[in-house]
C-alpha cells in the first residue's frame, strides 16, 4: 500500500513520520532514488535503522510527531502509518504533518477504524494495557480533519477487515493460527470492496496549493 500510494519519483523529498525500525523506508528507498527523511520517538529503533540501512546513508532523528523540527512546505510527500493511533492528540501531528508539505504534495496516512468490527477484540486486549494509547477514529472525523487543514482526500484503502494479525486472549487465538493464511487471501479481496470496514483505514491526500 505504501509504494502503491506515494508513487515515488527520483529526487523527490519524502518525509516518514514515525519510520520505527525501517521496516517500510527499506522499501521506499528501494523504489527510486529519494532524499528520505525519517523520525520517531524512539531513540532505539532510529539507532537500529541507521545500523540496518547504513548503504543508503539514511538521514533519520530523534522527535516528537506534534512538534516536527522542520521548516513549512519542505517536503513533496510525507508518510504516516501505524502512528496517528498512538499519539495522544493526533489532530495536533497532522497539523504538524500538513504544515511541513509543500503545496500540492501527497500525504499517506493510517488511522485504525472505530466502526471496524475487528476493533472490538483489540480494544479488549488493550483495556488491561495501563498508559497504552491507540485510537480508534471514525472515518468522518479525518475526513473533517483533512478539510480543515486545507488537505483533498484522493484516495481511501483498508490493509484489512479482521485478519491483520492473530490476536490471542489466554488460549483463544483470533483468527485461528491454523487457518490465517487462508483467511489472509479472502480477506485482502474483500477489503477491496468495503474499506470503510478496514481495521486500519489509509488515506491518500493531496495539500491544496
């Protein structure tokens, strides 16, 4: 999903909100030869990203989603995946995140879906979970969020209605482990006609000039 959304072009600047261990920037910076930029808060995980991919001399740092250390309009495409629902005030990072895209550059961003029916069991599993943050949002309420912050919605994707991980709960695992694989296959091909009932919703949007 993410190579597919940004469609990467050779020179564009490209910013990764919460690049993590480098797992997704791997891939980017194997589809065109961008000027990649990373960030997260864990020192951690950007110290094994640089030791990982050390051969692209990655430009990673140390920092907080709400308070990006960059100027307006820097960058022609910016990602955010697997971020927004555990940030506290993730309204507060996507005004970060649109401020720092240059007019009429592509924003891709995830965000896990509270109408999702696979955000039940998780939201369980989370309740015993003290000072663990992830958000559930209505899909309304980021379309609300982009208009307001002057971005288009172009594009909505789901990575999956139930089957996105084994969830296990004592000795009850869901889905199955034995029939996830399967289950993986039908599922991709249904999230392709009802993504507003995805776990996790992607948005691709372009910043008004």
């Amino acid at each position: 999903l993410t190579v597919e959304e940004l469609h990467l072009v050779d020179g564009e600047s490209v910013l990764e909100v919460g690049c993590g261990y480098g797992w997704i920037t791997e891939a980017l910076l194997g589809a065109a030869k961008i000027r990649w930029t990373g960030l997260d808060r864990s020192q951690s995980m950007v110290a094994q990203l640089r030791t990982r991919l050390s051969a692209y001399r990655p430009s990673a740092f140390v920092g907080d989603a709400c308070r990006l250390p960059f100027p307006a309009n820097s960058f022609d495409k910016v990602l955010c995946t697997g971020v927004l629902m555990h940030v506290t005030d993730d309204h507060a990072a996507l005004t970060e995140i649109a401020r720092v895209l240059k007019p009429g550059g592509l924003l891709v961003c995830s965000v896990n879906n509270a109408i999702s029916p696979y955000s039940l069991p998780v939201r369980f599993h989370n309740s015993s979970k003290k000072g663990f943050t992830q958000n559930f949002r209505l899909p309304g309420t980021y379309r609300g969020y982009f208009r307001q912050l002057g971005l288009r919605v172009r594009q909505i994707r789901g990575d999956g209605l139930f089957v996105t991980v084994p969830i296990s709960i004592g000795p009850v695992s869901f889905p199955p482990k034995f029939a996830f694989n399967f289950l993986r296959a039908f599922d991709r091909w249904a999230v392709e006609r009802l993504p507003w009932l995805a776990y996790e919703i992607w948005f691709t949007a372009v910043k008004q000039q």
